[in-house]
C-alpha cells in the first residue's frame, strides 16, 4: 500500500509526521522522503529520492544511507497503530512523504490475478503547526541525532550481513503469505475441518452439501459442519459450545464461506446489531456464535493465516469489493486446485483434482450454476430470508 502526502518546509532542522493505519498488520514499512523545486500535487514521478527508513512491527527502524543523501537521518517506529516519523537536518523546501506497507491481503495468484501490483492510495495531509519543528542553537536533537547516526551505522553493518546470509529483494512487488509448500508427497495427512457457513436457500445449501463432500474425498477429511444432519444430535444437544470446541482446536483448520447470507450475520456482529431469519432456528444461532468467535480469532490468533481459510462461489452476488477478512479469499470452482495445495501445503493436487477422476467437481459447477439461476429468479428471496434489525 502506497500513501503519499506533500509538505512545503520552512527553515527547519527536524521533521515529524504521524501516519495512523487505517486496517490490517504490516510486517515491513519503507518510508522514502523525496524534494524538488516542481513538486507534483501527488507526489508521483516528481522530485529527488533525500531519505529513506525501513522499519517492521517489531523492529528497529533502518536508515536506507546507500541510495539516498548520507546528511539526512531517519528515525520511524510503531506506536500502537500509529506510525512516528524523524527525519533530521532538513532544509528548507517542498517535501514527499511516500509511506509503502506491505499488505497480507495481497497474496499472489489469488484474489488479485494477473500479476497486478496491490495497491491502495489514500490522501493524507500533515499540519505545519504540530508536525515541524524550526531548528534552534540549543536544540537537544543534536545530540539525539549523532546518537542516531552511529546506531545506524551499527544496524547497518548488521543488516548487512544479514542479506549476504539470505537476501530479499522487495521492490514494487506483493508478497505471498500463503503457507510454504513442502516437498512432493505420495501420503495425504488426513485432515480436520470445521466448515462455517448460514443457513441459506435450498440451492447454496445443496452446494455447500457437494463441497463438503469434495474436502472429504480429496482431503481424506474430517469434516465439522453446523448443517450436517449426522451432527444434528449433537449440535442441538450442546449449542454453541460444539462449535467452540473446534475452533479453539489448533488442529482444526477453519473454512468459511463468504456469501450474501453470511455478510448480513457479520454486519449484525460488527456493528452491533442483531438479525433476524423469517423461521428461526437453534443452529441459526450456533452459527451466529461461531461465527463471532472466529473474527475474534482472526484478529488475535498468530496462526491465523494458515489455519483460517476464506472461500465464496463464482457468482456475481458472492462478489464483495471489502471483505471484512484479511486472509486471502478464494473463489469456487476457479480456485479449488489453489485452494487445495494451500490447505495440504502440498502440491500434489494435479491428479487427484482431474475432473475426470472426480465427478462431483462437474456436480459442483453444476450446483454453482443452479444456485446462480436461483438468485436471479427470484432476486427478492434474501430480503425474505433475513434482514438486520436495530
């Protein structure tokens, strides 16, 4: 993610700026201090490279001294969600703040395709009054700032030696946080699953019926699903806790489904209001609770992006331009294959996903289509179904 703002400096020797992240964790920021005589408004292809700083969530920040001006230092850290800004011996004139966040959403391969940069902009303005500070004779940041200057020089031999060991180029380019794969197998692990989705039409349901079945054939799985009539006794028997005990699970890996029906139960659990089925029913409510408890995980849990796992159906009502997860989403049948090697970690997928050795992905577009008739059929039947309430 690229934020950029532009600052016109008077006669200074320190300047700070706060930038506050909208969403999400980062685990790597670079912050690039550009100047020029012809600033453009939006600090695009214009002006000189001065400064540069890295910093991650849990690090010391890191002065980029080999491509830009040595005279200027650089100081950045995390405060909470803010990130605090330095940078020393600035002169006067126009000034570019270019804030580059590396994004976990932005998974190659998945939801963004085609090897397009994932990218977000966002206009941002930094006050003179409270975020540059004029220079004095006194001024105790001198001191700081020499300080400064041999710590970096101290990280930077470290750093330096730390990419002679291993080195990772990151420039203009999304990075994957997908699981990383192992080697070829002949073993399938047998895995566990706890399928979460609502209560929906008779349509979605027959399609998540054939897509349960697929995780359990292709997966060897054992799969946990609020809507299996096998589990009928012991969901209505337990409640929610028969939810709970599998999300709490580490071995359990979590797959949720993203539809319009499901949108409208997380709304009601994000902003605080309550919803409503047309005929309720007991799991309804063991649903609303899991599914309550898993976005408490996905915010808190480290392990979250290889145990969570985020599909929705190829059709244009599944299709949301702001997804509430941060976890990469993968949309069915298009991604069934990707799908599968990500929750394996495993690439051996190519034969046992051949159509023609498993019929029930043919079942499975068919269902997808029939769902997709459904809906614009009878365009009015969710409002019917459920609705938000105050």
């Amino acid at each position: 993610m690229n934020v950029k703002t532009k600052i016109k400096t008077k006669l200074l020797l320190l300047m700070k700026f706060r930038f506050d992240v909208p969403i999400g964790e980062f685990p790597e920021t670079i912050i690039r201090l550009s100047s020029g005589e012809k600033m453009s408004e939006d600090c695009v292809g214009s002006g000189n490279n001065k400064a540069c700083c890295t910093t991650g969530r849990d690090e010391d920040s890191e002065c980029c001294s080999n491509e830009y001006d040595k005279n200027i230092g650089c100081l950045c850290y995390w405060n909470e969600n803010a990130l605090d800004c330095e940078f020393n011996n600035i002169t006067q004139g126009n000034y570019c703040i270019n804030v580059e966040l590396v994004d976990q959403r932005c998974v190659s391969r998945k939801l963004w395709s085609n090897h397009t940069l994932c990218s977000w902009y966002f206009p941002y303005s930094i006050a003179e009054n409270n975020q540059l500070v004029t220079s004095s004779n006194d001024n105790p940041w001198i001191t700081v700032t020499v300080t400064a200057v041999v710590v970096f020089i101290i990280l930077a031999l470290l750093m330096l030696l730390y990419y002679k060991a291993y080195r990772k180029v990151i420039y203009n380019q999304y990075i994957s946080f997908a699981p990383a794969r192992k080697k070829t197998v002949s073993v399938i692990i047998p895995q566990k699953i706890m399928l979460l989705y609502p209560r929906d039409c008779k349509a979605f349901m027959d399609v998540m019926k054939v897509f349960r079945s697929i995780l359990q054939e292709t997966l060897i799985a054992q799969v946990y699903d609020i809507w299996d009539n096998r589990n009928w006794n012991d969901v209505h028997s337990t409640g929610p806790l028969w939810a709970v005990k599998y999300l709490i699970d580490p071995n359990v890996k979590i797959l949720l489904v993203n539809s319009p029906c499901s949108k409208i139960i997380e709304e009601a659990i994000l902003s605080k209001k309550t919803f409503e089925y047309n005929k309720p029913t007991p799991r309804d409510d063991v649903y609303f609770c899991a599914l309550k408890s898993a976005l408490d995980l996905l915010m808190s849990e480290n392990n979250r992006y290889n145990r969570f796992f985020i599909v929705r159906l190829d059709s244009k009502d599944c299709m949301f331009d702001k997804p509430a997860f941060l976890n990469t989403i993968y949309t069915l049948p298009q991604h069934l294959k990707e799908f599968i090697m990500d929750i394996l970690n495993s690439p051996i997928v190519d034969v046992i996903l051949n159509p023609d050795r498993l019929p029930k992905i043919h079942q499975l577009q068919t269902a997808i289509s029939e769902l997709e008739n459904f809906r614009l059929n009878n365009e009015e039947y969710l409002s019917e179904l459920i609705w938000l309430t105050s």
